[in-house]
C-alpha cells in the first residue's frame, strides 16, 4: 500500500495550495492526490466522499430501457415514433 493515493477536488485556483502541502498531481487521471506518506488531514478541505476512480469498462454503454418518467419519453417524443433518434454509444464523437 505504499502506493496509495487519496484523489483529491483541488479547484484550479487552489492547485499551488495544495502542492505546497504535498499534493502531487497526477497526469493520467487529471487529478491531485495526496500520497501515503503524507498526513491527510492536510488535504481535508479538498476531500469527498467519492474520490475513487473508477476505470471505464471495455464495452460501449448501453441505454437505459426507460427514462425517469417510465413512458420512454425524451423531449416530448417518444424514441420508437423517432426515426432520426440515433443512440450514442460513447465509442465514437458523433460529429465526424
């Protein structure tokens, strides 16, 4: 576990802040982070509850089989009757 790391919410404004009580930033994930070795209660201003990130998974994302009213409305229209309604599946941007 010397490897642990506490993702922390550091606004951009903060960033300087954060760093110069030990934060470290982490390039892959755009994320500042508090390593093990340093005492996190330092660090408690930027923490959450949800600082654990999660990896995306390999497969696309499929659509939720209703929406929150349950009648497969979207903007007053129904996906069935909308023959132009095309699903984005999140693998390609839908604009090239």
């Amino acid at each position: 576990m010397a490897d642990a790391k506490t993702y922390l919410n550091v606004p951009y404004a903060e960033k300087d802040a954060a760093k110069a009580l030990g934060a470290r930033w982490d390039a892959a994930n755009k994320k500042w982070y508090a390593p093990a070795n340093k005492d996190i209660a330092l660090f408690g201003k930027w923490q959450t509850d949800a600082v654990v990130l999660v990896a995306p998974s390999k497969s696309p994302l499929k659509p939720a089989a209703q929406t929150p009213s349950g009648n497969g409305e979207v903007g007053g229209t129904t996906r069935s009757s909308d023959k132009n309604f095309i699903a984005y599946d999140g693998n390609e941007p839908p604009w090239d």
